[in-house]
C-alpha cells in the first residue's frame, strides 16, 4: 500500500502547475542540445525498479494462457512443422545429390585410369610396332649375300 500512496502522490504531483513560469529566456546547454523544459525541475525523478502496481497488466501471468494465445500458438506451431518438414525435404535433397556426386567422382577416377593404361598399351604398341617395321626396312635394304658354290677365277 505504501508503494500505492507514493505513485498517486507523485501523480498529483505532476498534475499540479509546476512553478510559475519565468520571463526570461532559458540559455542553450552547448552547440546542438535542446533547452531545458520548464516543467522537468519540478517533477522528481524516480530511480530504480516502479513499483507494481505502475507495470500495471505487464507482468507474467501464470497458468493457463487465454483461448486467443493457444490459437496463435497453435498457429504458429504448425507454420514451424511445416517449415522443419520443407527443411527436411531439402535436407534429404541436399544428401542425395551429395552421394550422386560422390558416385560421379568415382566413376571419373575409374575412367582417367583406364584411360592412362590404355595410353601406355597403344604408346608401348607403336614403339614396338615401330621397332619392327624399322628392322625389316634395313634389313630389305642391306645387300644378299650369295650362296652356292665358289666360282673359280678365270
């Protein structure tokens, strides 16, 4: 109750005519800040926590929330399962082509390899190939040698 009696006095108190106002001009406190308000002298400021009864309908209340409230909460509720099951979905998505890229990967390792082999063979084919054909070439060009009997001198 004392908190009570000291906010309705602090309201009459601001309600009152604060003193009277006076003739001269208030001066400027610096370079861009406002004048004083005539009225904020008079009224005291209050420091720390208001008392309850000046936070009014703010505070918690405890129990079971109002109709509106659970209908909004409800609303709500399904509006996030409907998200988390779309985030779901893409999430799935997402893993799926992630192991669809891992397959393709593998498959391309695979190839490069067999492509590689397959160079050295056909590399290893045409030096040996190329071997031969080289040999038989000279050979056809060197000349026979004869064969038979010795012929006398005349």
């Amino acid at each position: 109750m004392n908190d009570e009696e000291n906010t309705t006095q602090v309201d009459q108190q601001a309600e009152a005519p604060a003193a009277p106002e006076k003739t001269e001009v208030a001066q400027k406190r610096g370079p861009g800040r406002p004048r004083k308000a005539a009225g904020t002298a008079a009224t005291p400021r209050r420091r720390g926590r208001p008392p309850k009864s000046a936070t009014g309908t703010a505070t918690k209340r405890r129990g079971r929330p109002p109709k509106a409230m659970s209908l909004v909460m409800e609303f709500e509720r399904e509006i996030e399962a409907r998200f988390q099951a779309k985030l779901d979905k893409a999430e799935a998505q997402v893993n799926e082509l992630k192991a669809e890229l891992k397959a393709a990967q593998k498959r391309e390792r695979a190839a490069l390899k067999l492509f590689e082999k397959q160079e050295k063979a056909l590399t290893k084919f045409v030096t040996t190939w190329n071997a031969k054909e080289l040999a038989k070439v000279q050979k056809a060009a060197e000349p026979k040698k004869r064969r038979g009997r010795p012929r006398k001198n005349a």
